[in-house]
C-alpha cells in the first residue's frame, strides 16, 4: 500500500494521479469480483451506475447516501 506521501511524490514527478490512484484501488481490491466491477464501471466513466452502486451499499446499510454524500462534500471543499 502507497502512502500519502509517495503519492504526492509521483505526483510531482509527471505521473498521471488518476491512473495512480486507480492502480492503488485496484491493488487494494484484490480478487473482490464486486470491486473489479466498480473499477470497470469507474474506468468507463459510467457514474451513473457508481452512484447507484453506492446508493444500494447505503440503502443496505440503513445509511443516508445523500446525507454522507453532503458529509464528504463538505469535509473535501467541493
């Protein structure tokens, strides 16, 4: 696993920090079929389907996704 750190070094040294921050979550996701499926989905820039997956984790979870995703929103500036 890749540190903040290192990160930001290959950052700063001319690596693209999507296809990095990919690289990781792929490396991280390991053999989980429901992960790979996120990653394509991510890949192919299909956010609806992303949004929908998330959606269906929270609705699971008794969590409000639109609630969290405000709480995330806020906590990174966008």
């Amino acid at each position: 696993m890749m540190n903040p750190l290192q990160l930001i070094g290959m950052i700063k040294n001319g690596g693209n920090p999507q296809q990095m921050v990919m690289n990781m979550l792929q490396n991280m996701g390991g053999n989980n079929p429901m992960m790979a499926n996120v990653l394509n989905m991510a890949q192919s820039g299909n956010t609806k389907q992303i949004e929908q997956f998330a959606r269906n984790i929270c609705k699971e979870r008794g969590v409000s996704f639109d609630d969290e995703f405000a709480k995330f929103r806020r906590q990174t500036g966008l």
